[in-house]
C-alpha cells in the first residue's frame, strides 16, 4: 500500500484554482507521463489541445455550460480521438486505412481518455489538481470549430488543471462491492440495490438535493433534472451528427 494508492484514494476534483501559473516544463513532463499510457494496437490515436490563451478559454466556457473553472485555471486540456494524423502517416506510406467508421471512433476515443486519466494522476502525484468536463461530449460541433479541429478528430473530454485554491470534501462513492463481479457477472436484486445506494441516498447532501429540485427521491433527480431522456436523445442524436460530418459513420 505505497504512497500513489493513498494518494489516489484521498483524490478530489479541484474547481477553484490559485493564480499560479503551471510552468511549461511541469506540463510537459505530465503530457510526456500522458504519453506512456496504454493504447490500442500502440496506434496512439488521440491528441491532447492545450489551452492557455484567455480569449480561447472564453470561447470555449459557453461549451461547458460557462462553469467557472474554464476560464479560472491555467491550462485547459481537451483530450480527443484522434484518426487523422494515423490516417496521413498510413497514405504516405501507401497504406489504405480503413478508419472511417464506428469502430474506429471507439477505439481512439477509449485511447483519449486513457491517456486523459493517466495524464490527472501524473498531475494530482504533483500537488495539482484537475476536474473532468463531462460537457464535452454533448458540445463537440462546437469545440470542433473552436479548436480548428479537422476531420477525424472528435473531442471526447476536457481537463483543467492547476494548483488547488480549495480542499473541498470528498464526493462519496459506491462501496467496492457494487461494483465488482467475481469471475462472472451477478445480477442485482431489489434487496441489492437498496443496500448498495442506502449510503448514497442518506447523505445530508443527498437529502438537501432531493428537496432542492423538489423530487421524491435521489434517482429522481438523476432522470428528471440532471441526464433526462430529452437531453440525453437530443445530444445522441447530435453526436452521431458530429461523427457523420467528421468521417465516422462509413459502415
């Protein structure tokens, strides 16, 4: 049980940030770390858009619901699957790539966050700290035009980083054994279910939650408020646009 597992297990996400800046060497080296993550086939089919440049990183708030820390931390990092450098490399080389569908979109996707969650742990073993922006996913046409990002290459999410200007509580988390299956997925009954989310569901934060969005329960506020079936088919059916219009969807 070494210093990295206690580190890991003590994680926050950090969403306000210092004024100190994240010298160019420190994020290099965390990158060259991102670098060494594994990837599929060692195709590396991803690519990581630094952002420090403050008129960016007010275009790009909007796209992450103009959450504060866009635009407070010094270095956005926008991790994405990344087919088209692979692509050149195959054609100069008079190879014929096969890399225009579906398929391909998930691998380099799985290689981006890979390299995403690698390249937070270098940074959090650093003293820095990071939060994921799941709004990625949901604004990629945009983040796209932003970042002049060229066909086959599809944000998949965004990072900010920097030096911690809080220390908030942890989030709570699932215990272990919701989780994990031994040797072959066991399916979960009612009883299961009610024992695995009573701590979730009897937090204070939960309660005050539930009674905020006025909801009779937690998973409530999940289905009606937060990830609604609206949201949820709008943003689907806008990412499958994306991944047509930047060369995906040939299958």
């Amino acid at each position: 049980m070494g210093t990295i597992s206690g580190s890991l297990l003590n994680r926050r996400t950090i969403r306000k940030y210092s004024e100190r800046d994240v010298e160019e060497k420190m994020l290099d080296y965390l990158l060259l770390q991102g670098s060494r993550t594994s990837t599929t086939g060692n195709m590396q089919v991803y690519s990581i858009v630094i952002t420090r440049d403050m008129e960016i990183k007010k275009e790009l708030a909007p796209c992450h619901f103009n959450q504060s820390m866009v635009t407070e931390a010094p270095v956005v990092l926008t991790f994405c699957a990344d087919f088209n450098r692979f692509n050149k490399w195959c054609r100069l080389r008079k190879a014929d790539p096969g890399y225009d569908n579906f398929l391909s979109f998930m691998t380099a996707a799985t290689d981006a966050l890979l390299a995403a969650q690698t390249v937070c742990i270098a940074a959090e073993s650093e003293g820095l700290g990071i939060c994921y922006l799941g709004t990625t996913i949901y604004m990629t046409r945009d983040i796209i035009k932003i970042l002049r990002l060229p066909a086959g290459v599809v944000p998949v999410t965004t990072v900010t980083l920097g030096w911690p200007a809080e220390n908030p509580e942890q989030v709570d988390r699932l215990p272990l054994k919701a989780i994990t299956h031994k040797e072959t997925y066991k399916d979960y009954t009612d009883k299961d279910i009610e024992e695995l989310y009573s701590q979730k569901e009897n937090r204070s934060d939960s309660e005050l939650f539930i009674r905020e969005n006025n909801k009779e329960t937690l998973a409530q506020v999940f289905t009606d408020v937060r990830y609604t079936r609206k949201d949820n088919v709008h943003f689907s059916e806008t990412l499958l646009q994306v991944l047509e219009e930047q060369g995906f969807m040939n299958q």
